[in-house]
C-alpha cells in the first residue's frame, strides 16, 4: 500500500487530493507508474505514463529513483508557477 | 527570505526593506509577474493557482541557495501567492541585491527560470466560471539549458 498525493489536473481528473494505492508498495517510480498505468483510477492512465511528474520525499525524481515504505510520494502534471 | 502566501504584496515596500537593510549594494533588481487578463482562447477574470505546501517552500529554497552560490548577491526575496486570483492580480515577486547589476540581473532572471519549471505550482484560467487548467509550456523548459 501506497499513499500517492495528487495535485492539478490530475487532482481533478482523480477527484481526490490523496490515494492509497494497493498495487504497489516498493520499487523504483518507474515500477510505480507501469502499476498505476494497468491500475483502476479514473481516466488517467496515459497522463501517468506520459508527461505526470513523480516527486519522492519532495523532490522531483526519474524512473530509476527508489519508493520505499513510507516515502513521500506525490504525482502531478508539469508545474505552470510564475 | 520565502514567503508562499494568499495576501497580496506591495511592491514599494518591499524594495524599501531591501533598500533600508542594504550594506554595500548598488543594486537591486526585482520582477514581479501579474495574472494577464487574455489567453489564446480569450478573456481571463480570474485565476487559481494551487501548490503542493512544504515541497514548495523546499524547492524555493533550493532555487534561492543555487542563485547564492554563482552570484555575488546580498538579499534575496521570493513571493509567490497561492489561492483566487483577480486578472491583473500580482503573482510573484523576485529581488535580488548585489554589490554590481550584472549578478542581480542575472540571479533574479535564473530564480524565475527555474521557478517556473521547478516550483509546484498549478494555474488554472477561469472564465464566465469555467475552469482551464492552465498547460506547461516547453519554451519554459528550453531556457533553463541557457544556465
């Protein structure tokens, strides 16, 4: 189990700000989104797949960055501040 | 200093501070950006910008100590609003302070740069009350290989 911060769309897209995910517990932030790709959440999969950006412990990671238990993790479309 | 904050900011006073608490600086740079009142599709009257609270102050801070380390800068100030915005609304606020313009320019340009891209903010464009989340634009990511 794995709990997932939302935030943007894809907030929106989910209609909740957090998830508990029960496909995942650890692995990389790429084994993550290939489970929350064939996962059931809502319309979307291509977005998680695709441009959706991973943040572990608050800071943005690629593919091959480790999810351990009781990381922070969060998922959200690309940032559009300033 | 960070601030991530709903209330607005008045741009004199914040200059006053940065002018008052100077020591040896002679210069003081600062942007500020505003909610446009068009985008491509039209007319704009509000705006609502949402952030991921504590990853945001994070990254700011990392951004804020990147610029520290390749510029000679004084003082250094960050505000970014968050909540319901009207169009013409102040968004952000960036000043950097130095001995000489040239590091103040250039830090205060590469803290926008890459607050853009790095920062966990999300905008969405509201009109006649519907909402536009508002798209990342890759010539936002293109200027950071300028640093």
């Amino acid at each position: 189990m794995t709990k997932i911060l939302l935030f943007g769309k894809l907030r929106e897209d989910v209609g909740q700000s957090s998830i508990e995910f029960a496909g995942f517990s650890q692995g990389t932030v790429g084994e993550l989104r290939s489970a929350l790709v064939t996962s059931d959440i809502g319309d979307t999969e291509t977005f998680i797949a695709g441009q959706a950006l991973v943040a572990v412990n608050q800071t943005i990671v690629d593919d091959t960055h480790p999810v351990l238990p009781g990381d922070e993790v969060a998922i959200f479309p690309p940032v559009t501040g300033g | 200093m960070i601030s991530v904050q709903q209330e607005d900011f008045d741009v004199g006073l914040e200059y006053q501070k940065l002018r008052l608490n100077s020591q040896n600086e002679g210069a003081i740079v600062f942007f500020s950006g505003l909610v446009r009142d068009m985008n491509a599709d039209g007319k704009v009257q509000s705006m609502l910008i949402e952030h991921y609270p504590g990853m945001t102050e994070k990254v700011l801070t990392n951004i804020a100590n990147e610029a520290k380390g390749r510029w000679d800068l004084q003082q250094l100030q960050i505000i970014h609003r968050v909540g319901r915005l009207q169009a013409a609304d102040q968004i952000v606020f960036v000043a950097t302070t130095s001995k000489h313009r040239e590091d103040a320019f250039k830090a205060c340009q590469f803290i926008m740069d890459f607050l853009k891209t790095q920062a966990p903010f999300w905008k969405k464009e509201i009109s006649d009350e519907v909402g536009q989340w508002v798209e990342a634009k890759s010539s936002d990511q293109q200027k950071l290989a300028d640093w």
